[in-house]
C-alpha cells in the first residue's frame, strides 16, 4: 500500500506539472500553423543558429551548482546554492560582452550567414534569463511547486507566440522577431518564479546567505560542475555542432526545417517529459533513502513509454503529411525530418527523466560518458551525411546512433536502480501490441490505398482517442491522479466563490 500510494502521489505532481503545459501544447498547435504560414524556413535557420550560438554560453550559467538545490535536508544550506547558482549566472552573462566584441566577426565569416550579426548583442540577456529561470525552476522543484512552474511555462509560452504572430502581422517576420519572442517568454518565466520565492522566502533566504556557507556547499556538491557542467556542455555542444556543421553543408533553409521538426518533436519532451522528469528528481531523492527506487523507476518506464509511444509511431509513419496539412506545403519536407528523427526522441522522451539518478546516486561521471558519446555519434552523423553531400543521410545516422546512445545510458541508470532488463523488455512489447492496430491501420491506408492526408489524421485521431481510453480505463493510479487534480481545482474554485 505504501508504494501504491507513493505512485499515486508521484502522477498528482507530474499533472500538476504537466496539466499546464498541456495547456501550452495546445496552445502551440493551434498558433504554429499561423507562425509558420508568416515566417519563412530560412528564418528559422537564422534564429536556430542564434540559439546554436547561445546553448554553449548558457550550459556554464550556475556553473552547474543549480541541480544541487534540490539535494540539502536543510533549508539554509539550500538558500546557499541558490545563491552560488544565481551569482555564477551573472558572471557568466557579464562575461559574454567582451566574447561577442572580440569573436562576433570570426563567428559571422565562418557561419557564412552576416545577417546574424545585428542579433548578436542579445545573447547576453538570453544567456541571464536562462540562468535565472534554471535557478529558479530548482528551487520549486525542491519545494514542490510544480504548479508555479506550469504556470510560468503557460506565461512563456503566450508571450512568445503573442510576440510572433504580432510582428509576423506587422510585415516584421524576420529572425530577429523570432529571437526577440523566445528571449522574452523567458524572461517572464524567470519573473513569474523568481517573484514568489521573493515574495514567500526573501526575508529567509537573506538571513540564510553566508560566504562560509557557500564556500562549504560549493566543496560539498563539487562533483556536479566536476561532472554534470561538463556533461552539459557536451549536450549543448552536440546539439550546436548539429547546426553549425547544418549551416556548412546544406544551407539556412535545411537548418529552418531541421528546427521546426526538432521543435515539433520536442514539445511533448520540454513540457511533459520535463515535468515528470522534476517530479521523479524530488521523488527519486527520497526514494533512494527509503530504499523504492526500483518500483519508482519500474513505473516511471512503464507511464512514459505508455504515453509516448504511439504519437512518435504516428509521426514517423506520417510526419511528412501531417506538416504539410497543419503548418502549410512549404514545411513539408520539416516533417520528412520529423519522420526520420522520431526514433531518437522517442528514446529520449522515455530516458530523460531517468537521467536524473545519475545525481541521486552520485554518480555524475556517467552522465559525462553519455554526453562525449552523444557529441561522437553527432559529429560522425553530420559530416558522413556532408561528405556525400545527403541531408537523409545525416538525419538517419543522428536518429540511430543518437538513440542508441541514450537507450545504453538508460539500460545503465536502470540496472543501478534495480530494474531488470527483461522487465525493460516486457514493457516496450507490451506497449507496441496495444499500439499495432492504430499504427497498421494508418500504414495500409497510405501505402496500399493511397488515402488522403486528411483520412489519414482522421483515423490516427480515432486510434489515438481509443488507445487512450483503453490506457483510461486500465491504469488505476493515472485515474486515481487525475480525479485528484479535478476535485482539488473544484474545490478551489469553490472557495474562491465561497469568499467573494
């Protein structure tokens, strides 16, 4: 019963958690088909190597002390890392000025791409607002605020496209409007977060804060810029070097679909997976004191690859009509790469969450393994795909080897909680029968009937809507969780009536 009700706990944070960016999601999918009908593939190359430039700057803000917020029985000792955390996010910030002065003109020759030059100015408040919200984020998650950190992404995400639409509108659907958005949906995240904690614990984390305290806390949780800044910075690498080496082989319009696709394919990872993956950081924590990891980590699997697996099948049997229905015939080739990238970020999607026990159980060097490994695999993908001057190629070997690496790291986070591999097994059978009706449907009707984009969405709709009634139906603690949530915002709701 005890581990029942841990479960069950578990699922009512991830939908608090993930109930917002549900919302968000929708959100997205109803406002992108208008973004990408104002903004042209080549602008989104432009802004997805804005963004490439900015993710290697931005993996050292906190210098990586931020996950060690989460980890101190003890408030005080907390409010320190926030604080060592936050600091390092200005110097780091403060520091980009004299790199983008003196490397700017380097950086634009060999990128090939001078229009990038009038935004280079903005990476160091895109590197800040990044810092702050990651600091930020961690010290909910240590409190348990997964709701305010929903909301914060239902802020970033509203601004963001409110933002987009009105420049694209205004006859102003340049790279720079698509940057501008994405800086200051963070900046409001930041702010929604770091205003509460102002607000509820100012007071207390000033009484807190102590140089001797920092510097104690800095030696104590040394290993994660020992290791998890490092296997940061070779995650951001990879994922820069997939567009820079983009840019050098194929041109700005390959890299505009290769980010819309990533985009598209990343929103259930940013929103959802994140959310479970902070939820089971706090959980996981206390679960390897009481000695639960492998039940928590067994039902972790289980949910993910429940929820996930027939949407990335979907997506690759028909990504390419699906981007050209929704977002318009000039991004159907995004959902080509979608296609071809969706075993990837399946894996991902499913093992991300899991990356956390690499902190849990101290063992951060494995997560500097994964991300050498990752940065490997992306760089022999790239340049074999440029070498035979074949885009297909590249995406291919990057979904492969990128998902194989990641499934390996999992089979090991696994094994050091105490979940066997024929149970890994099990699970990912079991899922794929209960999606082969729906997958088989869709897949005859294209290829042996020729249906229609439209009759193929409609029957991936009607599968999908079965698939998870059936999953409704038989997971007892996912529905447990969900009437939980809606009695607990009916009663709000109620007292919110009751007072006025």
């Amino acid at each position: 019963m005890k581990h029942r009700s841990q479960r069950s706990t578990f699922a009512v944070d991830v939908l608090k958690m993930a109930s917002a960016p549900l919302f968000t999601q929708i959100l997205g999918i109803v406002l992108m088909p208008i973004v990408t009908r104002l903004y042209a593939p080549a602008a989104y190359g432009v802004f997805n190597l804005f963004g490439s430039i900015v993710m290697p700057i931005a993996v050292f803000v906190g210098l990586g002390y931020s996950g060690s917020i989460v980890l101190p029985q003890r408030d005080e000792a907390a409010s320190n890392m926030l604080c060592v955390s936050l600091l390092f996010t200005l110097l780091v910030a403060a520091s980009t000025v004299p790199l983008i002065w003196l490397g700017s003109d380097l950086l634009l020759r060999w990128l090939k791409v001078p229009e990038l030059g009038m935004y280079l100015w903005l990476i160091p408040v895109n590197v800040l607002a990044h810092g702050l919200y990651v600091s930020f984020r961690y010290w909910n998650v240590r409190n348990r605020r997964f709701g305010r950190i929903a909301m914060s992404r239902i802020s970033n995400a509203a601004v963001n496209k409110g933002i987009l639409i009105g420049a694209g509108l205004s006859g102003l659907a340049t790279p720079g409007s698509l940057i501008v958005g994405a800086i200051a949906g963070s900046l409001v995240m930041s702010g929604v977060l770091g205003g509460r904690i102002w607000q509820e614990s100012g007071q207390a984390l000033k009484r807190s804060i102590q140089w001797r305290s920092m510097v104690q806390g800095m030696r104590r949780y040394s290993k994660f810029p020992m290791y998890n800044l490092w296997t940061d910075v070779f995650n951001r690498f990879s994922s820069s070097m997939t567009i820079f080496l983009f840019a050098m082989y194929f041109s700005q319009s390959v890299i505009g679909y290769y980010g819309l696709g990533l985009v598209i394919l990343s929103m259930p990872m940013t929103f959802i997976g994140s959310s479970i993956g902070e939820v089971f950081y706090q959980r996981a924590a206390r679960a390897e004191h009481e000695g639960t990891s492998a039940s928590l980590v067994e039902n972790l699997f289980m949910q993910m690859t429940r929820i996930s697996m027939l949407p990335f099948l979907l997506l690759a049997v028909n990504g390419d009509g699906f981007f050209a229905f929704v977002f318009g015939a000039n991004w159907a080739e995004a959902g080509t790469y979608a296609q071809i990238l969706s075993f990837k970020l399946f894996v991902s999607f499913v093992i991300s969450p899991i990356l956390n026990l690499a902190n849990v159980f101290e063992r951060q060097e494995l997560g500097l393994v994964l991300g050498v490994a990752t940065t490997v695999a992306t760089l022999m993908s790239i340049i074999v795909g440029g070498l035979l001057k074949n885009v297909y190629v590249s995406l291919c070997l990057l979904s492969v080897l990128g998902g194989l690496v990641f499934f390996g790291f999992g089979l090991r986070m696994f094994s050091l909680a105490g979940v066997s591999l024929s149970t890994i097994v099990k699970v990912l059978l079991e899922v794929l029968v209960s999606c082969g009706p729906t997958i088989l449907a869709v897949a005859v009707a294209r290829w042996c009937f020729g249906a229609s984009t439209a009759i193929l969405i409609a029957i991936s709709v009607v599968g999908t809507a079965l698939y998870y009634w059936r999953l409704w139906k038989r997971d007892m603690i996912l529905r447990s969780a969900i009437m939980t949530i809606l009695q607990k915002a009916r009663s709000g709701a109620q007292r919110k009536a009751d007072d006025e």
